[in-house]
C-alpha cells in the first residue's frame, strides 16, 4: 500500500513539473501524525496550517 502511495505522489510531482507548476501541496489533519511523517519522510514540508472542512490541518508542500 505504502508503494502505491509513492508511486501517486511521484507521478503527481512530475506532471506539476511538466505543468511548471512551482509546487505540490497537501493538507494533513493535525490529528494524523503518521500522515504528515509519511509524507515529511518523501520529501514535503510544512508550511503552516490551515482550515478545511471545520478541521485544523497542516500545510505541507514539496
């Protein structure tokens, strides 16, 4: 599962490069630690917080 994660994340990072689009970004639920290390440990950073849908996220970006 984890693989397939990777595999979406890159094909998404390389079509926003062939867009020449400045960057990729992501909302994590702050509530969901294992989410934002999973997507720290490919590349992304934090960024600041937001809100979404009533939630507090984080901001990640890569």
């Amino acid at each position: 599962m984890i693989a397939v994660c990777i595999s979406v994340v890159t094909a998404t990072k390389k079509r926003a490069e062939r867009m020449h689009l400045p960057c990729v970004g992501l909302l994590v639920d702050k509530d969901n630690p294992k989410g934002k290390a999973f997507y720290t440990a490919i590349g992304f950073r934090y960024v600041g917080d937001n809100q979404w849908g009533g939630h507090s996220m984080k901001h990640l970006i890569f």
